[in-house]
C-alpha cells in the first residue's frame, strides 16, 4: 500500500492552468509508469483554472493512490512550481509539463539515475515533439525537441541548458536556493520565460552542477498555436524582455546597441543562403535572435524609467 508519510524516492509535479484538453494525456503517462506506486507520487498544481481541469486531476487521484491534486491560487507558474516542492514529499522533485508525455520508463530512469549519482542534485534529459496535426513546410525542425546526445555528463552552463519540462531536483535544494523566482515565467494567459535558467544559474554558482541524462525523456506537444511565424517572433522578444532578470546581469546600453546591430547584420546575411530552406524559416531564423535584443532593449528602457520614477 502507497504511504503518504513514508519516505518517498520521487515527487513528480505538474503544474497546469486551463488545460483541460490535455492535461489527461500528460497524467495517463504517469499512471502508466513502469515503476512501483510505492517509489512516487504525482502532484498535481492547479493554478486557477477555469476549465475542467480540477475535475480532470481529481479523477485520477480518486483511480490511483499516488495522485494527488493541490490547488494554488497565486497566479504563475513560478508560484505553482514553488507549492509544487512545499507539497511534495519526495526526496527528489521532477517536473514535467501538463503538455507532455512520460515515456513508460521515465520515472524508473530517474530513480535509477539518483540510485548512481547520488552526488548530482540537478538534471533533466531529452524531450521528442510531436503534434496534432502536420506542422507547415516552412517550420524549423527542431523547435519544440532537444536532444544533447547519448553521454550523461554536465551541461555546458551559459551555451546549453536543459528545459524545464523536463527537470529533476533533489528537494533540500529548492529552499536553499529559493525556489522559482515569481517575477519571471508564465503568468495565466500571459507569456513569459527564464524562471528555470535563473535558478539554475543560482545552484551553478553555488556549487552545483547541473547534469544532462539522455535516459530520462519525454514527449512534448508543440502545440498549433505556436507553429505561427508570429508566436515564435514575439516568443524571441519576450525572452529578450527578460533577459537581465534571468541572468541577472546588466547590461550598458552601447552593448545592447551593439549586440542589436551584430545580430541584425547576421540576420541580413542569413538570406544569403535564404535557397537552402524555406523563406519563411529563413525569416525565423533571422528575426527572432533580432527581436529578443530588441526585447532586451525595451527591458533596459523600462527599468531606466522605474529607477527616475523613485528618484
């Protein structure tokens, strides 16, 4: 019999907000793991839906007896992954996103790996996209997947990094480091990104290396509105927008000037070689690098005009 006050190896925490349309998809995966109910539970965030979906988790707690579902009524995904480790009760914490799908194998890769390299407190692997209908001709690839090879090792901070839809953490972490910032991520309907890079870049700094595992992977929708030119454009600026928050640097504004004039020069001489892919790809492949400095522009502006405003 599952025992809530036992010791547990894994907390798995999905977080979700009006999705209700996939979240079953996402917690059918975890039902149907491999390993024993008895080596982890899933915890279920919701962050104010208005959907079905408190309806929809509830019914597979009330199936499985490792299910449980928690609701948090401070808006964003930061506040609901924050309630996420609070409730937990595993030793380790991994996240996976309410629009993903675990591999039968996942939550059994991740104890195995704990099992071994106990010493390694951050990691997270490889996630496959899939969609619900074909994606345009012109759409790149590779967005929406992540694969950094077969070796386990750490990730080069600052050049790679593991996303987190996929993320495991050993528990006692997350209140030494803070937790998720709440002025950054997803907040309701509106988008944003970096709370996960910034907290990573936190443990990296105090010592902790963050591990890439090839064996822990999952499924990831690329949902039909993000396969528009305009969605990953704004998606760039929006990452630019909070550039200085996630890594916590400052920039002067002749390196922003700077950066934004080198890179929209390497946006111009990407249609050199416009021949080799679609016009439109080679559009996204220009802009959005533009737009996030643009993005980080607008972030430098902005906080000028808060620091005159308490003057």
């Amino acid at each position: 019999m599952f025992d809530p006050s036992g010791s547990l190896t894994l907390s798995v925490v999905v977080c979700t907000y009006n999705r209700s349309d996939i979240l079953g998809s996402c917690l059918q995966s975890l039902a149907a793991q491999k390993a024993e109910p008895e080596k982890f539970e899933v915890v279920v965030v919701d962050n104010n839906s208005t959907d079905r979906t408190f309806e929809i988790a509830t019914s597979f707690a009330e199936q499985f007896r490792n299910f449980r579902v928690i609701s948090e009524p401070k808006q964003g995904l930061s506040n609901a992954r924050n309630r996420g480790w609070l409730e937990a009760r595993g030793d380790y914490v991994a996240y996976i996103d309410d629009d993903a799908i675990a591999y039968e194998g996942w939550v059994s890769a991740i104890c195995d790996f704990v099992g071994r390299r106990p010493e390694v407190g951050v990691f997270g692997g490889p996630f496959d996209g899939f969609y619900l209908s074909d994606p345009p001709g012109w759409f790149p690839p590779e967005y929406g997947s992540l694969d950094m090879g077969s070796e386990e090792r750490p990730i080069a901070i600052g050049k790679e990094w593991i996303i987190g839809l996929n993320m495991v953490f050993r528990k006692e972490l997350l209140p030494r480091f803070g937790g998720f910032s709440d002025k950054l991520g997803m907040n309701g309907t509106t988008t944003a990104f970096g709370e996960e890079i910034n907290l990573f870049l936190l443990m990296h700094e105090g010592g902790e290396q963050i591990f890439y595992v090839p064996s822990v992977r999952v499924r990831h929708l690329v949902r039909p509105e993000k396969t528009s030119l305009f969605y990953l454009i704004s998606a760039g600026y929006l990452s630019g927008r909070n550039h200085g928050l996630t890594f916590r640097v400052e920039r002067s504004l002749r390196e922003i000037l700077a950066s934004l004039l080198f890179t929209g020069v390497k946006g111009v001489l990407l249609f050199g070689t416009a021949w080799r892919r679609p016009f439109k790809r080679t559009l996204y492949y220009a802009l959005s690098p533009l737009a996030g400095e643009l993005g980080a522009l607008m972030e430098y502006c902005s906080d000028r005009r808060s620091r005159k405003a308490v003057q």
